[in-house]
C-alpha cells in the first residue's frame, strides 16, 4: 500500500466571499423575490428564483426549474428573463401555497371553536 502524500492546508479567502447575493431584485419593472417564477428566453418550461449574484465583474439570477420532470438549478443572465409571472404553476409553488390556505383554515377553525 503506498504511502499518502501530506497536503498542508492553506488560510486562503474564499473566491465568493466578496460576491453580493441578493434574495429581492427588480426585473422588467416587477418586484421579484425567492419563489417567483419566470420565463427565459430559448429555455423550455418555468424557472423559480432563488437569488441574484454580483461578483463585481459580472451579475446573474440563479433560479431552480426547467421543462415538467427534469427540473434542475441553472444560471442566466438576467437579460434573458422573458416575463415574470404573477400567478404560480409550478408544482412546489403550488404545494407552499395549498399548506398555506390548510394552515389559515385550521387557525379559523380553532378560533371558531
């Protein structure tokens, strides 16, 4: 069995550590937070939005969607952004906002009672 190597750990900065995220943009006039979903030009199905980041050189939107069944995280510029819908369609958005409603029901109820 061979012998490992030493490797000595070095105090380097992290390379995003002077990047800015930022979790509430503005795009195409419409106030956008994490959740939002969006359309990107020559991209198939929708995209939520999970943050924007400014690295100081350049600046991108990363957001979690894709066409029904192959979602997956990806990056876009934000000049890519087609719309940015009101209403949610995706499956996740429509989980969050149905748990919501049962919540306010049962709170209702309780307080009927």
């Amino acid at each position: 069995m061979a012998r490992r190597k030493k490797t000595e750990t070095v105090d380097a900065v992290r390379p995003d550590s002077h990047w800015i995220l930022e979790d509430e943009i503005q795009i195409n006039g419409r106030n956008v937070i994490k959740g939002t979903e969006l359309k990107i030009k020559g991209e198939r199905g929708r995209f939520r939005f999970l943050r924007r980041v400014n690295t100081g050189k350049s600046t991108w939107i990363d957001v979690w969607g894709g066409p029904k069944g192959s979602e997956c995280m990806r990056s876009f510029y934000e000049e890519r952004v087609k719309t940015v819908h009101y209403k949610n369609k995706t499956d996740h958005n429509l989980a969050i906002e149905y748990k919501a409603k049962q919540k306010i029901k049962k709170e209702e109820a309780s307080e009927a009672e």
